[in-house]
C-alpha cells in the first residue's frame, strides 16, 4: 500500500535585520511571513540573531567601543514570553505556517542566541538556545544544555534547529541525527564578516558545512542567513577600517535535500528575498538506504555518544532521592546514543 509522506513549501529568509530596533524588526519579521504566506510557505526559517540584528560591532572594533551598543542591543532583545513573540505567532496562525525564528534572548541580565519554533497554529513547539557562543560571541551571550537538543513532531515533519557554528559541532549534529530529524532549519548570521580575510567564516566554509549537514543527516536543510547594508554600517557609526572588515552583502540562504543537492532558486548576496523550494518527505528513505550514521550504518560497540539533557542551573535545590539516570538502551542492548536524563 503507497503511503502518503509530507509534502509542503519552505522557505529561508534573506533580509536584513533593522539593528537595534525591536518594534521595527516584528514589524518586518510579520511583513516577511505574509509575504511567504502568498507563495504558499508552510515552513519559513529566519536567520540567526535577527531581531534585533545580529551584534557586528562585536567583530568590528575593541570591547570598549562596543559597550556604546550594549544597552540598546540588551533592551531591544526579546523575552521568550513577551508580547513580540506573540504577534509572530498570530502571523504564523494567520498563515498557517510553521516558523523557525531566530533572536536575541533576554532573561534578566544575560542574553542568549535563541531559536523559537512556532507552529501554524500559533503556538510556541519549542524554544531553544545555542548551546556555546562563538568566539566573541561569549562576551554578550551565555550558554545553552543539553535541553536544547532536540527534534520536534510537527505537520512538516521531525524538525529540528541549530546556530551557525553549532553546525560544526558533530557530536551536537550527531545527536540531532540520532532522533530521526528529517527536516533542519539553519540559522547563520551574514557571511560578509571578516570577507575575504577569514576563510572559516566565509560562506564557501560555512554553507559546505551546512550541505554536509544534509548529506550526513540525510534530511532536508533549509539555512537562512542575513544581509549587511549600508544603513547598519551607518548605524553604528562605522568608520571606512570597520566596513572593510563587513561590507554589505553576506546573504547566501540554500536549502538543501537529503542527499546534499542545492533546491530552490538563488538571490545575489547583496539582494534580500526568500529562498523556496518544494520539499517531499518521501525521498529520504532513498537517501537513508545508503548510509544511515546513527542507525544502521552506526558501530555501536565501537563508538557511542553520551548525551545529558538534564538543565544546567546557576541555582537548583538538590534532593539526592529524586535524581535518575535514564539511559536510551536496554541492558545489554548496544546503542549509537546514550542519554543522561533528570526524573521530571
């Protein structure tokens, strides 16, 4: 009997972020959903960090220049239960889409690189955090744990997400795909940092990366990435040195299938717009008959993962008797993924 595997429209978004201005990124953010809707969108991913924009000024100059932009960017980051992310959620409700949003996370004093997936009907499946900052990065965002790797059921699919450089991780990426991810939404910041003067975060090393995502995982990708223009240049007062460290361009959004093949159509890396392809669950099995690197192309008995998905808190009450240890194999049972797991 032929069964009916998902399929739907995704796209990734190539925009710029309107730096340092909250209200005036939803506003661009809902503008970008409706238009995706019109074309028929069902799943959209947004890039890294994108309200309020992603912090270049940390790679354009001294710590002590950049404290200038400290209070704007803590205030205009969004809190995970506040009203902004209501309003993305009426969009995707409206539309009936599934969003993968990325932001900038204010709890208290600490901000985090997050990631919010919204489903169509409006309601938050799950919030996640970048499980370490890169580079200079960790002076303005904390970090993530091991909650924050997981994959989701939805109407799309098994989905999951990560941030950029999370993408070169692979025991993170091993983990994802250890739980079936089928479909990945990648969310990179602009490519245009350090251009032509660091190969590593450039978008040939960067989007090599997240095809090699697609091929390993055999899943589908869709990997959004922002735009620098003149207008954020002139935002932060940057002086000819610093643009020359981050021109404006950067924006290279792909989607990939499972078996590491460009799909949908391109923009140039200075254009803004949406990158859509049409995506059919039913192919990965194609794929997966292959290789299948955390099933049966897995060796078990010569290399396996631990995996501790139990929160990390700065305070936590300890009660020795309701601490357990789960693991994801029967007792004598050779499995690729071991998890650590906290009862409740």
């Amino acid at each position: 009997m032929a069964v009916q595997h998902p399929k739907f429209r995704a796209a990734a978004v190539q925009h710029a972020s309107v730096l340092h201005d909250l209200a005036g990124g939803i506003e661009k953010a809902v503008s970008i959903i409706d238009d995706a809707g019109k074309a028929g969108v069902e799943l959209l991913v947004f890039p890294e960090a994108w309200v309020p924009g992603y912090p270049y000024w940390a790679w354009l100059g001294p710590p002590v220049w950049g404290m200038q932009f400290v209070q704007a960017y803590h205030d205009n980051s969004l809190e995970r239960d506040g009203s902004e992310l209501a309003v993305l959620g009426g969009a995707a409700k409206r539309n009936g889409m599934h969003i993968v949003f990325g932001f900038s996370e204010r709890v208290g004093g600490t901000l985090y690189l997050a990631q919010s997936i919204i489903g169509p009907d409006g309601i938050t499946i799950a919030n996640r955090r970048k499980l370490r900052p890169t580079h200079v990065e960790r002076s303005i965002y904390g970090d993530g744990d091991g909650t924050n790797i997981a994959v989701h059921d939805t109407a799309v699919g098994r989905l999951g997400a990560l941030c950029c450089w999370e993408h070169l991780q692979p025991l993170t990426k091993y983990a994802m795909y250890s739980m079936n991810e089928q479909v990945h939404a990648a969310s990179w910041p602009t490519f245009t940092i350090y251009q032509d003067k660091a190969y590593a975060l450039g978008p040939q090393a960067n989007m090599a990366a997240t095809q090699v995502y697609a091929l390993e995982g055999q899943c589908f990708v869709i990997a959004a990435t922002s735009v620098m223009t003149q207008e954020i240049l002139d935002s932060m007062g940057a002086s000819p040195e610093q643009a020359e460290l981050a021109p404006p361009g950067g924006g290279y959004s792909a989607i990939f299938g499972p078996d590491g093949q460009p799909l949908g159509n391109r923009l140039a890396p200075t254009e803004e717009g949406l990158i859509v392809a049409d995506i059919d669950l039913g192919v990965i099995s194609l794929a997966k008959a292959a290789a299948d690197p955390a099933g049966h192309y897995a060796r078990p008995d010569v290399t396996r993962l631990l995996l501790n998905t139990k929160p990390s808190l700065p305070v936590e009450q300890m009660n020795p008797m309701a601490e357990n240890v789960e693991h994801s194999l029967d007792e004598g049972e050779a499995a690729p993924v071991v998890t650590l797991a906290a009862e409740g």
